[in-house]
C-alpha cells in the first residue's frame, strides 16, 4: 500500500495541491493508496510535502515523486527518448509552476514560456509528445491550475490552450474535477 502524506485533502485543508500529480497517478494506475497528514511523516523522513512511501521508502519532493512512480506505473514513457521527454517536460512543469507569480506581472516572462510552450505542443496533443498523458501532464495540471489562478492569460497560445482543454477532459483529470464538491478545491 502507498501512502500520500499531506496537507489535504482532509477536513481541515480541503484541497489536493501540490499532490494533484502525485493522485492523478495513482488514480489513472489503479493503484490503492492511503492518505495521511504531515503530522503522521516519521521524524527526519521528509521535509518537503507532499511525501510518499512506497515499498517501505519514503520520498519527498513531487516532481522526483512523479518520476519514480511515472517508471513504476508507465506513466514516463516507453522508450529512451520518450523517457527523456517527459522527465524533460515535467521540469517544464514544475518552472511553469515556479514561474506564475513572475508570468501575471511580466508580459516578456509569460511570452517567453508560452512561446516555448506552444513549439514544444506543435503538432503533439501531451506535453512530452507522447501518444497518452504522462506524468509531466499531470504535473502540469498543479501548475496550470497556479497560471489561472494568477490570471495569466495564455489564449494566445493555441497548442497550449488545446493542452489545458485537452487534460482536463482526460478521464482521469476529469474525475478530480468532478470530486470538486462541499468547498474541496484544485489549490489553496
């Protein structure tokens, strides 16, 4: 069994956070999970939240969370390549993340990382190129979730906006979309 210790969702901090990625899949893998509170993190395990254990190891830190279980579930790619594109790509997500504050008060930082953006999604519908959503993908859902919430707009970006429609149609996506019930939300 793995366990997702964090700040939510719980009664007190209603929202899944910087875990959405970490839930998305576990979710999308069918994998059963249980959740927990910082409070109940061995001492010295982790600093950073969320955490996971798997296999009786605990990790911090999302995006290298995201990595391990994007390998562990088949979720990072198939090949070489593919494998280097999303681990790429949910760098990506996490600097989109890093960046918002500095995108909704800086039109050259926003053109800057939509532009790249909007290259990288040429012709391909997941951010990694691959031929199903990744774990950068669903990485990208927390940080896009950041970007709206900033109110940066990126409608001039039309592979990026196909992207943000694109994901949150995913069924797995989706279906964190509709548990948005009785005050639960994306991000704080």
């Amino acid at each position: 069994m793995i366990t997702v210790f964090y700040w939510g969702p719980t009664p007190t901090s209603n929202f899944y956070g910087r875990a959405i990625g970490i839930y998305l899949t576990l979710n999308h893998a069918g994998v059963k999970y249980q959740t927990k509170g910082k409070a109940d993190l061995p001492p010295g395990a982790s600093f950073a939240m969320p955490a996971v254990e798997v296999d009786g190891a605990i990790m911090g830190q999302a995006p290298f969370i995201l990595s391990h279980l994007g390998e562990k579930y088949g979720l990072a790619g198939k090949t070489v390549d593919q494998k280097m594109r999303v681990l790429h790509a949910l760098g990506d997500m996490n600097d989109v993340f890093s960046e918002h504050g500095k995108m909704a008060i800086d039109e050259g930082r926003r053109a800057q990382w939509f532009s790249y953006l909007e290259q990288k999604l040429e012709g391909k519908k997941w951010i990694a190129g691959t031929e199903d959503p990744t774990v950068a993908d669903f990485h990208g859902v927390f940080a896009f979730e950041w970007v709206v919430k900033k109110g940066v707009d990126f409608s001039a970006y039309p592979n990026v906006t196909g992207w943000w429609e694109n994901i949150k149609a995913y069924p797995t996506v989706a279906e964190m979309y509709a548990s948005l019930v009785d005050g639960r939300r994306m991000i704080p």
